[in-house]
C-alpha cells in the first residue's frame, strides 16, 4: 500500500465538502468557510484553481492528454467533486453561482422570490424601489447641447 500526504489531505477535504453540501445544498463556500475546523472554502477554492490549471494546460496541449502536473488537478479528483456538486467548479465567478444556487434552492424547498427589486438608498433613508423618483428627475436635469467646434469644456458657460 502506497501512502501519499496529498491523496490523505484531498480526502480529507472530500468530507469536509460532502458535510458542507449536505447542509448548504451546494459546493460553493465562501473562502473564509470553516467546517468542522477545516478550511473547506480555502480547500474548494484551491480545487477550483487547480482545475482551472489543468484546463489550461489541456488547452496549451493542444488536446493532447494532459497527465497530473504540478498544481493541476487529476481527471479522478474532478470526478470525485462533480459527484458531489456537478456546479462546484463555474467557469463565470463563483459568488455569482452560490447566489444561483441558494436562489434555486429557495424556490425548491417552496419559498418565493420578492416581487418588487429593493435597494438601499445612499442617503441613509432605507430601502426604496428601484426607479423611485427615476421620472421626477429625468425632467429636471438641464438639457445638453453639443459643443461648438474648437470650444473647449471649460468655454461653455462663457457664451
């Protein structure tokens, strides 16, 4: 029997990530998530980096296979990860996938979504419609005109 420090420490992040999706629905942790005293998002993260290093070098190959280089993961840890979550490694930003998902698993498990967007106001007043206000001010502001040839920006109001 071969031991290997490597295959011990991604196993151990295996089940760490198998219990993070078990509760979250997903494999998409923050990189500060900690399971178990485990760094499971700094693990996920990792994986996702050295997925992504072994597309390239697939890719720099020329479809030629691409064995297990340095910092690249091998075709059986993939496997492995996409068992778990088959969205675990997004090729668009993974923030954008986890609000995805929590999304999807909101409406799954019954809930709803809110029928009116909301957003803070900058000013401090709370939440407020989007669009609030929007008609009001488009009449108000004052109405642009096209620079005369050779006017620079700062001749415009000495007419």
């Amino acid at each position: 029997m071969v031991w290997s420090h490597q295959d011990v420490a991604f196993e151990e992040g295996l089940t760490a990530a198998r219990a993070w999706v078990a509760v979250h629905g997903h494999l998409l942790p923050p990189a500060t998530a900690v399971w178990d005293g485990y760094p499971v998002g700094a693990w996920v993260k990792n994986q996702r980096f050295a997925a992504r290093a072994a597309d390239a070098n697939a890719q720099r190959r020329a479809g030629l296979a691409v064995g297990s280089s340095a910092g690249a993961l091998t075709e059986a840890r993939r496997v492995a990860l996409e068992e778990i979550d088959p969205g675990w490694c997004p090729v668009w930003d993974a923030g954008w996938q986890r609000c995805f998902r929590l999304v999807q698993n909101l409406l799954q498990d019954g809930g709803a979504l809110p029928v009116t967007a909301r957003q803070s106001d900058r000013a401090g007043q709370g939440p407020r419609k989007v669009g609030d206000g929007a008609a009001a001010r488009m009449g108000t502001a004052p109405a642009r005109t096209a620079m005369a040839p050779g006017e620079r920006p700062r001749d415009r109001g000495r007419r």
